[in-house]
C-alpha cells in the first residue's frame, strides 16, 4: 500500500507541471493582444474596430482589442482634420482610451495599427513605435513619396522591429489567389481603381495605391521601366518588368469607377477579381500582431512606391519612360539624410 501510495504521489508531481504549463501554452494563444491605433481621421480605423469586436471566437481577429488612440489629424487637410471630432467620440463610446500623444498610447498596448490618413505624418509617427519594438502595421499609403517610404523601411531596419503595410485590395480572395497559387504562369496584368488625388502626395499614393497594389499582387515585384499618361479624368501606367512583362494600371477619376483585375496567364485569362471589404486584411494584421511574419515584404512595398515615383516623374516630363531603379537610387540618398540624425 505504502508502494502503491508514494508512486501516485511522484506520478501527480510530475503530471501536474506538465499541465500547468499546458493550460499556460493554451491560455498564451487565446490572450488578448491590446491594440493602440494612430488617426482617427478614417473611416479604416472605424471600420477595422468593428470586425474585430465582432469577430467569431475561434479567429485570430477576436484576440485584437483597441484598448487605445491618438487622434492626430492634419490641420492643412480638411479631409483628415475635419473627421477627427466625430471618430474620437464614436471610440471614446466603445470605451477606448484617448490618449495626448504616441507615447503615451505606446506604454498600453502591444501592437499598433497606424491608421492616419496623412502619409506625410507616417515617418514622424512610426518612429517612436520603431523605437518601442512594438509591431506594426501601417496604413495606406505607406507615405507621401518614395524618400519617405525609404526612411520608413531603413528605421525599422535599425530598430529591428517588424511592420507591413497593404491596401486591402491586396488580401481580397479573387486577387491574393494570384499570389498563393505560385503555380500559375502569369503573363501580364491590368488592374484599375479609382485614382482622386491629394496635393501633398505624390499623385497614385493618394487613392490609386489600391489599384497598383492589386497589379502587383498578380505580377510580384522585378519592374524596371514605367510610362505614365495622364489626363484630367484618368491615368495609364505601364510597366514593364524585367522578364519582359507587361503590367498596366488604369486611374479613374471621371465616370463610373470601381476596382478590377484582369489577369493575363498562359493558360487563363480571368477578370473576375473585386473588391471584397477589409475582413481579409484585418485577418493577415491579426495574424501578424500574434507573431507571424509580415504577409507582406518591405522591399515590395517599397518597389510599389518607386513604380508610383517612377509614373510621376514620367508625367511631369511629357510621358517618357523612367526606370524604376533611378526613382530608387535618388530616394534613398535623400532618406539616408533625413534619418540621421536619429540613428546617430
């Protein structure tokens, strides 16, 4: 008895760490990732709030809770300032935290979503967040020009601190499909959307970045020449890539407008692609904020925004061609400068 007595005793000492530690794995993969977002001056952080707090319990989105916010708002941009008031009261209602500065929100949350409208403002606000080490996912644009966008990279780079940005378009099922079924020989492509445009970014960064970021999730990167012709009411792009194909984005400003794809493949040609709301996005972020890797690499992000330099600077000079690597090359000079000081 005495036997029988002292060997349950050493099998429930062992037995019993093994499912604490169990019960603590499981526990660690159910918690709540506390989100902080800056901007409240777009409908995106409105609308992300309210697919993660509706969110079915067994997706990775019901984990993400804002817990905090920093309004910011672009005084000079009455479509970022103006929007403030009314988001800062409809999170306040959801009882989120409204915090004074990026500071402050980055001492109550683990992963911050950068929402602001303004990408001038997204060097400025993702720095300190590079700084906290603390994941990141930056909105639309990534930033007003390419020598921001740069900057961007090579800071999280310094800090070691991982990020990605996206559109939404990118993650919507009839177009990401191009990119997860690498099996599928694709000759070329024609995305469109609509394309307004803001003074204080470089032209497709303001709204065309949807449609070039669907261009690029069917053709990956490897552009080396873009031609921009641009009219009142629309812009085409061309680009060309380096094994020879042809990739086209069409801007609308005038007429009906939506957004589209049409894929050119050796053995398909389909143009049933749409766009299908922000849920797929929200669940790549959720994804991330719980340690996956970025869906999305800094270095197509930021080829994304030399394709749009490169149609700039294509327009400005009468529509000649502009290669992909010279935007590249100008940019990062200037962004090395900007950073410096705050890496030294």
């Amino acid at each position: 008895m005495r036997f029988l007595f002292r060997l349950v005793l050493v099998l429930a000492l062992f037995a019993s760490p093994r499912l604490t530690m169990a019960q603590s794995d499981n526990a660690q993969a159910n918690s709540t990732i506390r989100v902080g977002v800056i901007g409240l001056d777009t409908s995106h952080a409105g609308a992300f709030s309210k697919i993660m707090r509706e969110a079915p319990a067994s997706s990775p989105m019901a984990r993400l809770k804002i817990v905090a916010a920093f309004p910011g708002g672009s005084p000079d941009l009455p479509s970022s300032i103006d929007r403030v008031p009314n988001y800062t009261k409809e999170f306040q209602s959801q009882g989120v935290q409204i915090v004074d500065s990026i500071e402050a929100l980055l001492s109550k949350v683990d992963a911050v979503i950068l929402n602001s409208l303004d990408g001038r403002k997204h060097l400025e606000q993702a720095y300190p967040v590079f700084q906290s080490g603390k994941r990141v996912f930056i909105d639309k644009p990534l930033a007003a020009d390419l020598t921001d966008a740069i900057a961007i990279a090579k800071l999280a780079e310094h800090y070691k601190t991982p990020w990605f940005t996206s559109s939404s378009l990118r993650f919507t099922p009839t177009i990401y499909r191009y990119r997860e079924n690498t099996d599928r020989k694709i000759l070329g492509a024609q995305a469109w959307s609509p394309c307004s445009l803001e003074a204080h970014h470089t032209d497709l960064t303001w709204y065309g970045i949807h449609g070039v970021e669907a261009l690029y999730t069917a053709m990956g990167t490897g552009c080396e020449q873009v031609t921009r012709t641009k009219t009142e009411g629309a812009d085409v792009v061309v680009g060309k890539w380096k094994d020879g194909r042809i990739g086209v984005f069409r801007g609308i400003r005038t007429g009906t407008q939506g957004y589209g794809l049409t894929v050119f493949g050796n053995d398909f040609l389909e143009n049933d692609a749409k766009y299908e709301g922000y849920e797929p996005l929200v669940l790549q972020i959720a994804k991330f904020f719980a340690g996956a890797e970025p869906p999305v690499s800094s270095q197509e992000s930021i080829e994304i925004m030399a394709f749009i330099q490169a149609a700039q600077q294509s327009s400005d000079q009468k529509g000649i061609p502009v290669t992909v690597q010279s935007v590249m090359e100008s940019a990062s000079e200037q962004a090395v400068k900007k950073i410096q000081p705050w890496i030294q």
